[in-house]
C-alpha cells in the first residue's frame, strides 16, 4: 500500500487524514507521526491475517461465485451514463435531478 519513505515524508494532519480515510487508529500516541506510520504499514497484513483466521469478511465458497456469476451475466452492463451515475454515487457525491 504504503511505502515508509512516502509516509515519513508527510505531515501529522496528512497521516491523520489518510488513517480516517482508510479507518484506521493510530498505534500509540496520536502526537507521534511513527503512531500513524505503523498503523498504516501494518494494516494490510492484519487484515489478510484476519481473513485467514476467519475473523470478519471470509471467502466465499464455490457455489456463491457460481450463483455472483449467474446475477452479473443477468444483470448486464451498464450504459455510460449509468455507470457515470454509479460512479458519482460511490464518490457520496449528489446531483440536481431535473424537474
């Protein structure tokens, strides 16, 4: 994800920020940036770490990837338009609708 070189060059409120964005608490004190920069680096092994203890998400099954398959193939592509709606969506992001 991370690179120590690329969060050590960052500021305190820049490593707050990414930690809130990804929901991440700080390792230690909130007042040290190596708090920020552990917890940023760690995280993704924790959470594979997780998955293979069976903690949270878990990995589905072969008859769930065949039914997921069978709901994609039914449900189709969207339009440019409707995949520009989803995308402005997963940005939170809302838009005027015209009257």
């Amino acid at each position: 994800m991370f690179t120590r070189s690329e969060l050590e060059i960052k500021t305190i409120p820049e490593l707050r920020d990414l930690c809130r964005r990804y929901g991440i608490k700080p390792t230690g004190s909130a007042a040290y940036k190596v708090s920020y920069i552990t917890s940023l680096m760690a995280f993704p092994q924790l959470t594979l770490q997780q998955v293979r203890e069976g903690r949270g998400l878990k990995s589905p099954g072969f008859s769930i990837i065949q039914f997921f398959e069978g709901v994609i193939d039914e449900i189709n592509s969207p339009t440019d338009e409707q995949a520009a709606l989803i995308k402005i969506t997963l940005e939170g992001r809302r838009m005027a609708y015209p009257v």
